[in-house]
C-alpha cells in the first residue's frame, strides 16, 4: 500500500479565498496488514475545516478493514467540519459501499476535477 499526500492550494468559487485542499493519492490494497498505517496516516492529516480529496483510483482490493478506516476518516473530518470526497472508487468497491451502507456516508466523483467542484473549489 502506497500512500502520497500533497496540500494544494484552491479557489474558493464562492469568496475567491485560496483554500488548502488535502489530497490523498492511495495505490495498492487496504486491508487487516495495511489498514492501520493508513488510518493512522489520513487521520493524522485531518484538521479542522479540511477540505479532503482520498484518489483511490489505483485501489483494487478493500476489505472490511478498509471500510472501517474510511468511515473514522469520515467520522474525525465531519465532526471538525470538514468534507472527504472519494475519488475514482472501482466498481467492486463502489458496489460493496452500496450494499453494506457506506456509500450514503460520502460524496464521490470520477475525477479529481469533479472532486474540487463538489466542494466549490477550482484548482
């Protein structure tokens, strides 16, 4: 599991403010060995406020171990206000959010472009 982070800086479309955008680039399978590096990794990222992009197009394989990380990240970003927006989830991930629930939790898009749109920001 490989796990890259970069602060962007973005525009905010409705004050024209600079904003930082956490951006998370995962490769590889996130499952019970490489859950809790990556726990502790995303969570060590979201501060108050964040604006958090997780790109996980390169994400094959997620177990329920993996699920559970998501939902912590979810869990500590919304109870500071911030939004977690999940990139280019593959079909079997996708499916497997839908039916166990988790899915209604996030906002996810295809693209990095449609990211910074959900969350009003041009990069």
């Amino acid at each position: 599991m490989e796990l890259k982070q970069q602060i962007l800086t973005a525009t905010d479309l409705d004050t024209q403010a600079p904003t930082p955008v956490t951006l998370i680039t995962l490769a590889g399978d996130i499952d019970g060995s490489t859950a809790p590096s990556v726990q502790t990794d995303i969570l060590a990222a979201a501060a108050p406020d964040i604006k958090m992009i997780l790109e996980m197009t390169q994400v094959s394989y997620m177990s329920s171990a993996g699920l559970r990380v998501l939902l912590a990240v979810y869990r500590q970003a919304t109870a500071q206000n911030g939004q977690v927006v999940l990139v280019g989830l593959v079909e079997e991930i996708k499916d497997t959010m839908s039916v166990t629930g988790f899915l209604d939790f996030f906002t996810t898009t295809d693209t990095l472009n449609e990211a910074f749109a959900v969350l009003k920001l041009q990069p």
